[in-house]
C-alpha cells in the first residue's frame, strides 16, 4: 500500500478491500463500501483490547452489546463465533459497524482512547458481520411457539425491522406495511451505497421473511381502507415507526427556486438512479457547482453524492467546522475526496434569475456567541460581511420531522407540539390503547441505532400489552 493512498479508521486501523484486501480510490470505487480489513489484520486489532473488568465500551454502547467477547473471539481466529455472539445481541451488526459514530460511544469510551488510540470496535464489528453474509453462516434468529396474536407494523426502516424481528422472536404473527416500494426507509433510501451497501438490507429483509414476517410493500397507512383507526381494529396490537421524513423549510427567500432540493429528495433520486430495472430507474440530479447547506451526516453525504454526480460539492454551515454535528471521520473523508466545507456561513437568501433558475447563494459571516437554552453557542452575524456563493444548484440539509398523514385522520392519536408522536416513556405506549411507537417519529431524527434501541422496547412492551400484562 502506498502511504499517499491509505486510508485510515478513527484508531489507525488500515481500510482495506474485504474481498481483494488492497486499496482502492474511494471516490472512483463503486464498492468503496466493502472497504474493511483482512482476518489477519482483525486479528491484530482485537489483541489491543485489554479486556477490562469493567468495560467502559459496553457502557458507550447504545445497546451495551458485550463487546469484549466477541473481540476475544476475533482475536482468536473464531470469526464465525464471534459473529454467533453478536447476532444473539444485535442482528443489525453490518448495519451499525458501518454507521454507528463509534468515535461517541463504544470507541470513545475505549480506555485505550485516552492516552493513545482505542480499539478499532466497528471496524470488527463489521468485519465479523461481512464475514459471515459473504461466507453464508447468517444466523436465523429461533422463535417461540405460536402466541395466537397478530401484529402490526407501519414502517420498514431500522426500527421497523428490529421490532418486527423482536415480535417474531417472541412468537407473535407480524405483518409490516411499508408505504414504499422498497424496504430499510433510511438505509435505503437516504444512505448512499458507498457507505452502506444495499445487499446488506435486502439481506436482513430475508432474513425477517425467513423468520414468518409478512411485508406489504406500496401501502401507505394514514387513509381508508388503512387508516390508523381500522389497522387497530383488525390487528391485537398496532406498532407505528414511519420515521421523520418531511422536511424542515429555512424560511428563506428563494428555497422554493429551479435546483432547490432537499437531501432527502436528492440522496433518494441518486439511489434509486443506480437500481437495476426500468421500474426503479429515476433520473438522477444533473448539476455542476452544488451548495449544501447543513452541518450533519446527512449534508456530508450528500456533499459526497454531488461529487459522485461529477460536481464541484461545497457545504455551507453557520457555526464554525469543529461544532458540525456530524462524524469528524466523515468530514475528514469529505474533504479528502475533494468536498470544500464553509463554516462560520449563514444564508440569507437563494438567488435566482428571471426563469427561475438558482445562481447563488447571498451569505454572510458569523461567529459565534453566547449559549442558548440547549447549550450550543449561537452564530452572530458580522457586520458588513456579506458575500455570495455562486451555484447552480443548492441542497437544504436543515432537518426533518414526522409526516402528519397518521393523525390527520385518527383524532385518538395525540401529537407532541413539534410533530412528534407523543408516547409514555417507559413503554412507548401512545394515547390509543395497544398502539405503540417508536424511533424518529417518536424522538425526531436521531441516530439509527438509538432508534433500533427504542424499537427493542417498543417490542417488549407490546408482549407485555399482548399477553395481558400491561394496559
């Protein structure tokens, strides 16, 4: 490997090519994604992990998987055990290793971390999970005896599936609605393949169909014959995890111009541009300069899909670079594939001509001043320091939040003042008896992984409300 090419993980790990482990040019590469490392090396990282009594890293973990013994096992050569051990904790391994913001949890948390550089715990976690899809040996999760209850789940993204995978375990019937034509919400269809390779979510959908699920795709729930209303009544329980999927307007002068979109809008007409089969083909954005404005993974994303449309791709922020929400290992790797990133930036206002076409953006400075209620420094302006960026095309990654179709037409359900389904706490239970949610619509966009977490206890609150233990 040449030193001027190699890539590193947050520990120093090398990412290699899983099949051919060696280098390829991350850019140019459409299996970039499959980037992970050879047995030997795996082997060589999990030694590192000294095994503390008291696991910090579990600790960081939003699921507290017990990462110290499936390490032991890599570090052993026992790769399809190690990968056994994860599947009885997390089915969604290849899922989150690759996702998950290690750097803020279980790596973070790594006592290693603290005086050099921690445990490369995704990259094994990945490792382990690719190993064993590549290989064949997926584990098939074992469920109980029949209960006789039948449930339903609107929505097949992350938390879709883990709580449809739960109830199955758990021996109920399940039956999923997804509105789409598609499955895996976000994993499909907001996250390009580079990072999250889509035979990774088919697979996991097979494996659910294998375990006796029931998938309707092409039915959205929300108007007759499938409102919320009648979904209850024909089912003993009702799960709703549709997710966070309407965009967050900036209230500026000009967001509604020619080659204005949103990310959602963008990463999902580039994905669906790559599907095999006329019925899938959707033409995907052609621009040559693009602005995304937003600070979080999704704008990194996108900012690294317009390269891959072959445009200039800079990302505009109002705070500065080192407050970005998003991954530092991801802005890194933005940056070295050519993206610019602005910080200190904050739109005015859109530009565009008499045929309504965007030109550019008017900016202008800021720095940043006192905490606000949550915390987080507010960006000033600067006086007379306005300026413009020239584009032809600008991407708002400004955020979402929860569609309103459910609750328009089913007056039980009861909505928090910013959208989000209101819920109780501890059982995720909503204001309509044996409806439950979970995940963004609940928590509004968050991590995937918090909202696989919260799709667990949604499922075993539902078997508690199903087997009369809860009301």
């Amino acid at each position: 490997m040449s030193s001027e090419n190699k890539k590193l993980t947050a520990s120093g790990l090398p990412r290699m090519d899983v099949h051919e482990c060696t280098e390829k040019i991350r850019i140019t590469d459409d299996g970039e994604a499959y980037y992970g490392i050879t047995k030997k090396a795996a082997m060589a990282e999990a030694s590192r992990c000294l095994h503390c009594p008291k696991p910090r890293c579990q600790i960081g973990c939003p699921k507290h998987i017990n990462i110290p013994e499936f390490v032991y096992e890599i570090a052993n050569g026992n790769v399809a055990e190690a990968a056994k051990k994860l599947a009885t904790q997390s089915t969604m391994s290849a899922i989150c290793g690759r996702l998950c913001n290690q750097s803020k949890q279980c790596e973070g948390s790594c006592v290693l971390g603290i005086r050099g550089k921690p445990v490369a715990i995704g990259a094994l976690e990945r490792f382990a999970a690719d190993y064993v899809r590549i290989n064949g040996h997926t584990h098939i999760p074992e469920c109980k005896p029949p209960t006789g209850k039948h449930t339903a789940i609107i929505g097949l993204g992350p938390a879709g599936i883990t709580a449809a995978e739960k109830l199955s375990e758990m021996g109920h019937a399940v039956e999923v609605f997804e509105g789409r034509d598609l499955p895996g919400g976000v994993t499909m269809y907001g996250i390009p393949e580079f990072r999250l390779p889509r035979e990774i979510v088919f697979e996991r959908i097979s494996l659910l169909e294998k375990m006796g699920v029931n998938i309707h795709y092409g039915i959205g729930i929300g108007e007759p014959p499938y409102s919320l209303d009648e979904l209850r009544e024909r089912y003993d329980s009702v799960l709703v995890a549709t997710g966070a999927w309407r965009p967050i307007t900036m209230y500026i002068a000009g967001e509604y111009a020619k080659g204005v979109y949103t990310s959602n809008e963008f990463l999902a007409r580039f994905n669906l541009s790559t599907m095999a089969g006329d019925r899938m083909m959707v033409s995907p954005i052609h621009a040559e300069n693009v602005i995304t404005i937003g600070g979080g993974n999704v704008a990194i994303d996108t900012s690294r899909v317009a390269l891959r449309c072959g445009a200039k791709s800079t990302v505009v922020y109002r705070r500065s670079v080192e407050e970005m929400p998003a991954r530092a290992d991801e802005i890194e790797i933005a940056r070295s594939e050519g993206v610019e990133i602005i910080g200190n930036t904050l739109q005015k206002k859109i530009l565009y001509n008499k045929t309504g076409n965007v030109y550019g953006i008017e900016c202008v400075k800021t720095q940043m001043g006192e905490p606000d209620a949550s915390g987080r420094r507010v960006p000033v302006e600067i006086e007379g320091s306005e300026f413009v960026l020239n584009c032809d095309t600008v991407i708002l990654s400004t955020g979402s939040k929860p569609r309103d179709r459910l609750a328009r037409n089913c007056m039980h359900l009861k909505l928090n003042p910013n959208g989000t389904i209101a819920v109780d706490p501890q059982t995720l239970q909503t204001s309509m008896a044996g409806v439950f949610a979970c995940g963004d619509v609940v928590t509004g966009p968050l991590t995937i992984v918090g909202a696989m977490v919260q799709a667990k206890q949604a499922a075993e609150s539902m078997d508690k409300y199903l087997r009369g233990e809860l009301q």
